[in-house]
C-alpha cells in the first residue's frame, strides 16, 4: 500500500508532548500490525544539535549511523523497539543547506529560488525519503503554529494533502486546555485560536489532542469539536499521567484509532498490547525498590541525561523494580562525600568540560573502596581508569588532556592521537566545524569471555553499541593496568571499550553509550545487568 503519512503538529505552546503524543500513535499502528516509521522536523537554523548546550536542547541522541538528533528520536526507538536514521530528523540548517548547495551547482537553471516552491519541495522530498518502506510515516513538527520558523513546513503538509488527497493524508493537533485553577474551569479558547491558525493557512485537523490536567466532560469535548470542526470522536484527551509509556493505552481506551481508520479507510485497528501493558503496570507499582545514586553536573535540567533515566525505567520494569534515582551533584561531592552514604549503587554518566570531575572522582573512589555496584558510562569509563591510576596505582599526575593538555601521565587523551599512533584509519569519525573529531554512531565492541560484561549480553563475544565522544583511554597504560587487577573486558580496534575490577562485586564502565540502544520490550543488557547487581546488593 501506499505510504500514509499522519502529521503531528502543537499549538498555544511548545512541550506539549507531541513526541510522546507521535510515538504512541505509532506503538498502536505498530502492534496493529503495521511497518511504521516517524520523522522530527525541528525547525532551528542549526544543522543538527550536536553543538548545542545540554542547558539549551536537553539530550543530544546518537542513531546507528552516528547521525546527532533530537532528543525525540530517543523516544521513537524506545517505543517502536527499532532503529532510525538521520533520514528520520532534520532541521531548517539542514533544508536551506541544501538548497543553496543546490544552487551553487546550478541545478534550478538560473531560476530565482523562493520559499515556494524550491524549500518547500526539499521539506517535501526529505518527508517522503523518510517514509520509504514504512505503510505510515508520523511527522513531528517541532515548535508551536504561528511561530515564523514552521511557516515554510505547514505549507509543505498543505501541499502533500493536496497532492495525495486525505485517504493518504491526516492531520492531528495537539493542544493544551488550560485549567484556571482560581476558576476552577478547563478553558478551549486558546485551543479555538491555535486551530483558526491553522485553518488560516490552509488546513484543518482531522483530530485533537487535548493535553489537560483533569479529563474533559461530555459537553467540553462538544464544543471543542464543533468550534474546530472535527467529529464528535475525534477529540482525543491526554491527561498528565504516571508514566509516559501509559500512553499509548490512555490514547486506546479514548479511541484515538477509530477517527485515524475513518480518515485513512482502513479496517478495524486492533493492537495486541497485552505485553506493553504489563510492563507499564510493573513501572506504576512495582514489588521492590531500589537508590541509585545518579553523580553528574547537568541536574538543572534533567532532560540531558533523558536516555539513561528513561534506561533505568526500562530495566526497572523488566525487574519488577521501581527504580528511584537521588541526584548528585559532583560538584557537591567534594564538600559532602556523605551524600553518597544512603545509596544502593552508583552512576557516573557521560559529560564534557572540567566542571564537577573531583567530584565524580570522590563518588568511584567510594564505590571501588566500599564495594558498592557502580555503573560507569563513557566520561564515567575514562575517569575510573584516572581514579584507579592516581589511587592505586600511584601516578599522583595522571589526567585527561581533556582538563590538562600538557599532562605528562595523558591516561586519556585525544582520538586524533590514537589514529595518528596506530594508523586506525578504519575508525569512522566525523569532524565538527568547530574543530573538534568525534567517535560517533554504532561500532563493534569484542567482549572477553568470563568477564562481567559478557555475562550481561548474554555470553556474547561481540556486540553494537554506540558512541559520542572525542577522547580515549591512553593504550600505553594497558598493561600496567591489567598487570594490577583491572580488567580491559571489551575492546575496538584496540581501543579500550570496556573496564571491570578484579577484586570487587560489580564494578563496570564502559566508553560506549548504552542507554542509546535501551528499549522498554529490550533493556539494554548492561544497564538490566547493574539494576539487577543493585537489587542484590541492597537485598545483602
């Protein structure tokens, strides 16, 4: 069948939901029995998001092909249980990038090139590049309508209703009806307002999703219908609840997929939720509990760690286990190493700059020395190796060039050193435009049999996880640290990938990014393995 493409869009404001919103339409047509495929437009004039400040965009999500999206990315392949590519987001850096490389090479002829038609065309052709394959594709427009940025993307969506007419085309309009609380009334003018926009401009919602803070009765749904002309069943409720992964059963129970079968002319959807279901009620009310003790420096905003949190739900509910995470801050550690005292495990995540390391230093001393399950990701993996160098193995110098480019004991440094060195040409890096070489994407990783990480993937020799980060454990130092109870459990053209301690219960770090691959139906096996270790450990 031809691809049917079900546009998402957000009105009155942004942080809606309607990644979560996307990604529960497509979980249901998914477990329906449909190949779906989503697409995030992000309407930013940067590239990608890749140099932006966690501070400013939250988490930067890394897909197989090393491509650096939207966090809404993350939520796709956490949902859907499956991989995309940067076919699956782009931006508006990216669409007038084209364009005018286009342009240079003289592709339009001579012509004068416009908004309409040749932007539009390119939002249009990358729309249905990401849709090959798939019988649906769900779009995600980022932002909110009537901001000038989305303008040329709403024309596009006109544009392909017109063309493959509205059996093949829908669209859904999440909104928010705010309640005003001194009232004691849900209000539907802001949302009245937002779908005028979009009607102004040429189109029309099949169907809306109201976010609210308390479900709308009878008469509010009524009135939201007729005065955005939408049918009465096509106004869709989405209150807050107790965990995103609930939605898609909330969007089934409130017959989401009934107005997208009518518009589409499909047959009767029934989605097979049976398993979702269960996992979803071992998140909201699990038998056990456990503290892991969350040591970073990015705490304002959570949402910059939301792959590794959403990864401990995932292996939490596969454990029955409600995990609950005390955040750290590292730089708090140095003054107040106690506040690691009342925690089941650690976790040292990945990260940039010098901020806050003595800190997380503290924290890996404190788990190797008092033998409490730690969890080290990519900067938590090379400041384990600094932590062990200084503490046990003596070097009082040992450092990352990173926070000291004239270490003369560099226990990690640069990547551009390593290939330099060893003449890994077959390593796939990708250089930014402001200077700076980065590992990224999906590389093999070689597991030493009998080692803690093995055991976790299954007893598997080799595996796929991937990478975003510029620096490297310094291979000079290998032997010294195998020769002195450190184990290399995981290697890739000879970098080190993966550490574990001799003579402790659970000690691990690894320079790869787990929680990009974690899924709520698949864990990713380390971070089930370290949720499991922290169960026993609080259990003893």
């Amino acid at each position: 069948m031809a691809v049917k493409y079900i546009f998402v869009t957000g009105g009155v404001l942004s942080s809606l939901g309607k990644g979560i919103t996307s990604s529960s339409i497509a979980t249901l047509l998914q477990h329906s029995g449909f190949d779906v495929s989503i697409l995030k437009i992000d309407p930013y004039i940067n590239v990608d998001p890749g140099t932006m400040s966690p501070l400013e965009h939250g988490e930067v999500f890394v897909t197989c092909d090393g491509a650096e999206t939207d966090l809404d990315i993350g939520h796709y392949e956490r949902f859907l249980n499956k991989d995309f590519h940067k076919t699956n987001n782009f931006t508006t850096g990216q669409v007038y990038m084209s364009v005018i490389e286009n342009e240079r090479k003289g592709k339009y002829l001579g012509k004068t090139i416009q908004i309409v038609p040749h932007i539009v065309d390119e939002i249009k052709s990358r729309i249905k590049l990401a849709g090959e394959g798939s019988e649906f594709l769900i779009v995600e427009l980022g932002g909110t309508v009537g901001d000038i940025e989305g303008m040329p993307y709403l024309e596009a969506m006109r544009q392909m209703k017109h063309e493959l007419g509205s059996k093949q085309v829908i669209s859904i309009h999440v909104t928010l009806i705010p309640l005003v609380r001194a009232a004691g009334e849900l209000k539907t003018k802001p949302t009245q307002h937002s779908v005028q926009e979009l009607r102004r401009i040429g189109i029309s919602p099949q169907i809306l999703v109201a976010r609210c803070e308390r479900s709308l009765d009878k008469e509010l749904k009524r009135k939201l219908a007729m005065s955005c002309d939408v049918d009465d069943d096509s106004v869709i409720v989405a209150e807050d609840t107790e965990s995103i992964y609930k939605c898609p059963l909330n969007f089934l129970d409130e017959g989401i997929l009934t107005p997208i079968a009518r518009h589409l002319e499909l047959k009767e959807l029934k989605p097979k939720m049976d398993n979702w279901d269960m996992l979803v009620k071992k998140i909201i009310a699990p038998k056990s509990s456990v503290t892991i003790g969350f040591v970073g420096k990015y705490l304002s905003l959570k949402e910059s760690y939301k792959s590794l949190i959403e990864s401990l739900i995932h292996a939490g509910a596969n454990t029955d286990t409600k995990v609950n995470i005390k955040w750290i801050d590292s730089e708090s550690v140095e003054e107040n190493p106690a506040l690691l005292y009342d925690v089941d495990s650690i976790l040292v995540p990945g990260g940039f700059g010098e901020r806050g390391i003595q800190g997380k230093l503290e924290a890996i001393r404190y788990a190797r020395e008092k033998k409490i399950p730690f969890l080290g990701i990519c900067l938590g993996m090379q400041l384990s190796l600094i932590e062990f160098a200084r503490n046990v193995l003596g070097i009082k110098e040992a450092d990352s060039v990173e926070f000291n480019p004239q270490s003369k004991e560099p226990i990690i440094y640069l990547i551009e050193d390593f290939i330099d060195t060893q003449g890994k040409k077959q390593l796939r890096t990708h250089t930014s435009p402001m200077g700076g070489t980065m590992r990224l994407g999906e590389y093999e990783c070689h597991i030493k049999k009998g080692t803690k990480l093995y055991e976790a993937y299954g007893q598997k020799s080799l595996i796929k996880e991937r990478h975003r980060h510029r620096y490297e454990a310094n291979p000079k130092y290998r032997e010294l640290f195998a020769n002195n109870g450190m184990i290399i459990s995981g290697e890739c053209n000879g970098l080190i990938e993966s550490i574990e301690l001799e003579n402790h219960p659970w000690f691990v770090a690894v320079q790869f990014h787990p929680e990009f691959t974690s899924r709520l139906q698949n864990p990713n096996p380390i971070i089930l393995a370290f949720v499991k270790q922290t169960l026993a450990h609080k259990k003893q």
